[in-house]
C-alpha cells in the first residue's frame, strides 16, 4: 500500500503542477502547447543549478555534516531557478502569440521543437555526453527525506502514515501540492483570477472594463512558463534520479491530456493526475504490489499479460474521455489573439 | 534594439562555437605519456584531419560509465600512448539507431582515414557487414560479437556467465537471500543473457553450499534500449520494498535508475563491465568484463602484424584472459574474502569449475526461487 502512494505520487505530482501550468495559460487565452518544452528546459535548468551548488564549499560541508536543512533549501532554489527560467523561457512564447499574435499552436510546437535540441546542445556543451548528471551522489541520498532525516533510528518502526507520508518523500512534491493548492484559489477566489479568466472568455468585453488584456495574459502564460518549469524540475529530482537529458518521457504532452480530462479545472485535475499516476504505478510495479499486505502478490498471480497493465493507463484516458468529452468545455477565446478593433 | 538583439546574438553564438572546438591538439606521430583512460580527452584534433583508430558506440550515450565507456577508454588510451589520432562516432537517432544509422558512423569513420575501427555491441553485425564488405583495407573489431567470415573483422565476445557467476556467488555468500536482475537489451541480447544465467547459477551454488534457498526476481523489462526510465526505477523500488536486498544491474545506463532506487531504500546495486562504486556508494561490487583491454589489444594486434590471428575468427575471452571477474582494488563485500574469491577465479581459471553459458537452461531448483517478471 505505501508502495503505491508514494510511487502513485511521483508520477501524479509533476502531472498535475504542470496541468495546472496548462490551465494559467488557457484560462487568460492563450494555449500554451509547450508545456513539454519548458519542463525540458526547467528540468535541465534545475539539474543544472544543483550541479552548479555541488561545485561550492558549503553545499559540500552540508552534506558531509547531514544538515538536512540546508540541502533542502538547496532543492528549493533549484524549483526556483527552475520556475523563473522556466517562465523567461516561456516569454518566447508570450512575444509570439500577445505582442506578433502569431499563431499559438505553432509558437508552442515550436518551443518544443526547441528545448530539447538546446538542452542536448547546452549538455553536450557542458559534460561532452548526453545525459547531465548530478556531479556527486545521487538524488535519493542528497534530497529524500528519510525516518534518519527526522532523527528517528534506521529500524524505528513508524504508523503507516508516517513510513508512507514522512519516509523516503520529497519536498518538492509536497510544495508542489501546496502551490497547486494555493494557486488554485487565486485562480477561483481573488480580483486577479477572475480578471483572468474573463481575458480566456471574452476578452473584448473585459477590456471594455478597463482590464489589460495583453498584461493579464502575459501574468497567464508567465505562471504557466513557471509552473511548468517547475514542474519540470520536480520530475527530474523524483523520477529521474536528478539528471537531464532534453527528455521528460512525454509528461508536457500527458499533462495537456491530464488538463482536457479534468475539464480546465483543478480539482478535476487532480483527480484526473492521481488517476493516471495510479495506473502508471500499477503498470511498472505490479509484480511487487501487495494490495492488502498478505504476502500475495495478486496482480502478478492472477496471470494476465503484462501488457494489459502497461496499456492501462491509456486504455482509462480514453474511456473516461469517451464519457466526458461531451461536458468539456474548453476557454472561449483561447487560441484566438486578441485584436482591439475587433471589439 | 534590434541590432543590439542580434549583436548579442552572434556574440552568443560565437562564443558558443568557440567553446566546442575546445578539444586537445596532439601532435601525431610523437608518443604521449598518459597513465590512465581518465586523463586522455575522448576528442582530440589530428593535424591531418584524420583519423586512425576510431569507435563507433553501442545504443546509449558514450559516457554510459559502462560499457561504452569502458571500450573507449580501452581504444583511446591505446592510441594517445601510441601517438595516434582517435576519434568515436555515435550513431544517429540514440536509442533508436537503425543498421543504416550504425552503417553510416562507420562509413563517416573510414572516409575519414580510419585504419581500424572498434565497433561494440552485437547489434552491429548487419551494419558492420556492408562496411566491411565496402572497406576491405579498413579493419574492424567486433566487441561482443561473432565471425562475420570476413577477413578484415575480428570479433571478440566474453564469458560473462563466468563474471555474473562469481557476482551472484560472492552476493549470497555476503549473507543476501533475496537477489534482483535487471537486464537490457529485452531477453535477446546474448551477452546480458549470459551475465544473468551466470548471475542465477552463482548464487544457486552458494545457497547449496550454505544449505539455503535464494529468491532470485528475474526481468528483462524496461531494459531494451539500455536506458534509465521512471518505469524502470518504480519496478527497482517495488522489489526493494518487497524484501530484495541486493539488484544486479546488467544493462548501460539502467544502472542510473536502480542506484538510486537502491540509494533510497538503503539497498545494494552489483554493476557491469566496468568497476561502478565509483558512480554510486550502493555498489558493493561490480561483474567485470575486460572490453577496454579487449579493444586495446586487438588494435594493436592490427598494427604489430599478427592480425591475421583473430581477423576472420571469433575468440572468445574469459578468465583465462583475465577478462572476467570482480574488482579486487575497492573491495566492499566483508563476510566474502577476496582471498575466497581468488581461489574461486583460480579454480575457473584452471578450469576445475566450468561454467555453463547455454542460458535456455535458466530455471529453478531446490535452492534457487526464479521469480521471472515480465
């Protein structure tokens, strides 16, 4: 069972960050389809703000002497370097489709055409090989927080909670969740998420109320550049072992999916994520998932192909897409640059 | 501002190309002293512009800290300490390289004056083929291969059941029961089949010996490109959650995924072909194959005269060769003593233990649990 929370976790957290990502720019208007690339870029921006850390003296202390805080607040800066040259990275895309009102689907392709060349350029560049790893040790013993971390003993025995919520997690995955939390509300709750959303639905009428629609869908894309950059990073660290190789294995693609299936709405979302992530779990470890801790490992037992739990998560997207699609209902004006005279 | 934007730009750009062609000059011809594959650079600029001795990469990147880092440390070493110019070549499209892909980086290598080109991994043969059928003066090592019937190609495979038996044999002797092996290459790469038939009979025998029964998870998933994938690391994580104390990780870059599986459950990795506890402190040992020393004595059979030898003709390198085995410099394992393992490696050696290497055999017995995860 903790087995599968924590790994359910790994792979719905960058999910729905980066869904919601989707939704900031959708939701002022602008689709933003690359998501894949600028987690590819955050992700390698991230990785590469680590190694960076890992060169300095006191980093080094740090970890020799076990301050677990200090690491922590190493990978906390590197979410933020992250974020922020995630959301430089994304202005490209803000220039092309508010400022030239060029076509958005094409500007967004085009940064996924491009991160993934960069980033490979960039790594090559950097270590002469294509894969940028951490420059000593791993993620799991530099980043993870562990019962040993908390100051209990390796054997303590801790409640199920703890050994599945407090042993062998990162923090990145629960800020991420927070900030998923919080910046769901802004989006329902404040003057700022509503002045948004209008610029998603009728952005002519909302200018004729004063609103800057150019500035709020800048705010819209740049949240989402951050997110996804973010999100990016948060993928590397848990999932990657903290490298970067210009390859986040289709998760900006999955998460604009995870975004249409939750209907351009967070809480959707995250069911939506936790879904997927839970069927993507199932399908890499069902040898080993012991569903009510008798020693019996049912999945593996019960003699179905593999093949059938590797095609699960898709097989789910598309059935519950089938039943839901007639519901969805995307942001009026998205795709459509927005053009004063036309009011 | 748009002048200033694009004078920054070329800058950039300038400055960007100018770092590439950071690569050491050597003169050719005067002989270098270097001691190790480590302070040789992997690109060097031959005056010419050709190149002597090249290698063209296995599926996965060059500094895969495996096996073709291990060839290529073997092959440029080689050269340096030779004066001669060197160069390696990666097949377009990574991964998903195809025989023209491979055929392509040879011929890039010949037309660039390769003498002899080292090429590894067995999924070479189709592509080495037309090569050497199209550069017959051009003489080609086939790492991990066969006899192509071609007089230019020499082909070098390994007895890696041996190395994967003594790895298997020294883990359960360390006092591990529940064992783990991953493999790449999906079940059809002779060479990994070879290292986990060995890995599953190494430790058979020392179960018998200690009267216990070993369970051993056996996968060839997620390895057929020899990648690191998140699937990959979540089926490690599983089977360390479940009990698995120690993994073999047979396959290039896995390995990545694995250690830090292992790291985070505070479990053991065993590597491959080169020694990997530098890479990870999850290493406790490592299933050695000799492909650098390999490589770098072929090449220089094609310079001294005596590549008639091996040209046309498979050899096969174990023990014997010292070829095979475990690293004895950065011991970790405490319960199994090296001097244990030397006089196992001797008996291997002098061939009082022979190790089968037909790996359609792999099964059960009364003290192996094959637990076979597809």
């Amino acid at each position: 069972m903790t087995f599968i929370i924590q790994q359910t976790i790994v792979y719905a957290v960058p999910l729905m960050i980066v869904a919601l990502a989707g939704v900031y720019a959708e939701r002022s208007g602008i689709i933003n389809l690359a998501l894949e690339g600028i987690m590819i870029f955050g992700a390698f921006c991230g990785v590469m703000f680590v190694n960076i850390m890992q060169g300095q003296q006191w980093v080094l202390n740090a970890f020799a002497q076990k301050q677990y805080g200090l690491l922590q607040l190493v990978e906390i800066l590197a979410m933020l370097t992250a974020a922020i040259l995630g959301a430089v990275f994304s202005l490209l895309l803000s220039f092309a489709s508010i400022n030239l009102r060029a076509d958005q689907t094409i500007g967004g392709t085009a940064l996924n055409l491009l991160a993934p060349a960069l980033v490979l350029f960039l790594v090559r560049l950097l270590t002469a090989q294509n894969t940028l790893f951490m420059s000593t040790g791993d993620a799991a013993s530099w980043f993870m927080l562990k019962k040993t971390t908390f100051g209990f003993d390796k054997d303590a025995e801790l409640s199920f909670i703890g050994n599945t919520f407090l042993h062998k997690v990162y923090l990145a995955n629960y800020l991420c969740i927070l900030i998923f939390i919080i910046l769901s509300i802004i989006l329902y709750k404040t003057r700022f998420g509503l002045r948004l959303r209008s610029c998603g639905e009728n952005p002519q009428a909302a200018n004729s109320l004063g609103i800057n629609v150019i500035k709020m869908r800048y705010a819209g894309t740049t949240i989402s550049g951050a997110l996804a950059g973010m999100g990016g990073f948060v993928y590397a660290l848990a999932a990657a072992n903290c490298s970067s190789n210009g390859d986040v294995a289709g998760f900006g693609f999955l998460a604009l999916a995870v975004m249409i299936f939750g209907n351009w709405n967070p809480l959707t979302i995250a069911g939506a994520s936790f879904l997927f992530g839970l069927f993507k779990c199932i399908s890499a470890g069902y040898s080993s998932i012991d569903i009510n801790m008798d020693g019996v490992y049912l999945l593996r037992e019960i003699g179905v192909s593999p093949h059938v739990y590797r095609m699960l998560p898709y097989v789910i997207t598309l059935i519950v897409l089938a039943f839901t699609s007639k519901n969805s209902r995307a942001p009026k004006a998205e795709g459509i640059p927005y053009d004063k005279s036309m009011r | 501002m748009k002048k200033f934007l694009a004078v920054i730009l070329s800058v950039a750009m300038v400055i960007a190309l100018a770092a590439c062609g950071k690569t050491a000059t050597t003169n050719s011809g005067a002989k270098t002293e270097y001691k190790t594959a480590d302070d040789v650079p992997d690109s060097m600029t031959s005056k010419d512009g050709k190149y002597e001795v090249s290698f063209v990469t296995d599926v996965g990147q060059l500094k895969d800290k495996s096996f073709n880092q291990g060839t290529y440390d073997g092959v440029k070493l080689n050269a340096a300490q030779n004066g001669r110019s060197y160069k390696y070549y990666q097949p377009a499209n990574g991964d998903q390289a195809t025989d023209d892909d491979r055929y392509d980086a040879m011929k890039a290598a010949a037309e660039a004056g390769a003498k002899v080109i080292v090429c590894a991994g067995f999924m070479q043969g189709t592509a080495l083929e037309k090569a050497a059928k199209e550069f017959p003066e051009v003489k080609f090592v086939f790492i991990d291969g066969w006899s192509l019937g071609l007089p230019n190609v020499a082909g070098i495979c390994f007895k890696e059941e041996q190395c994967g038996y003594f790895a298997g044999y020294a883990a359960v002797k360390e006092g591990y029961t529940n064992l783990g092996f991953c493999g790449g290459g999906g079940g059809t790469n002779p060479a990994c089949c070879r290292y986990g038939y060995g890995f599953a009979q190494g430790a058979e025998a020392a179960a018998k010996e200690l009267g216990k029964t070993v369970n051993l998870n056996y996968s060839w998933a997620y390895g057929a490109s020899f990648s690191a994938s998140m699937e990959l690391q979540t089926m490690a994580e599983g089977w360390y959650q479940n009990g698995t104390e120690v993994i073999f990780a047979c396959g290039g870059s896995m390995f990545s995924s694995i250690a830090a599986a292992a790291s985070a459950n505070d479990k053991y990795v065993i590597g491959v072909d080169s020694d990997q506890s530098f890479d990870s402190d999850t290493v406790i040992t490592s299933a050695l194959k000799g492909v650098g020393e390999a490589a770098a004595w072929a090449v220089a059979k094609a310079y001294d005269g005596t590549w008639d030898e091996i040209g046309n003709n498979a050899v096969s390198l174990g023990a014997a060769d010292g070829a095979t085995g475990l690293p004895t410099a950065t011991w970790k394992l405490k319960n199994y003593k090296v001097e244990d393992y030397q006089k196992q490696l001797a008996d291997v050696v002098s061939g009082k233990l022979v190790i089968d290497d037909n790996y359609e055999n792999l099964k059960s017995s009364e003290n192996l649990n094959l637990i076979i995860v597809e």
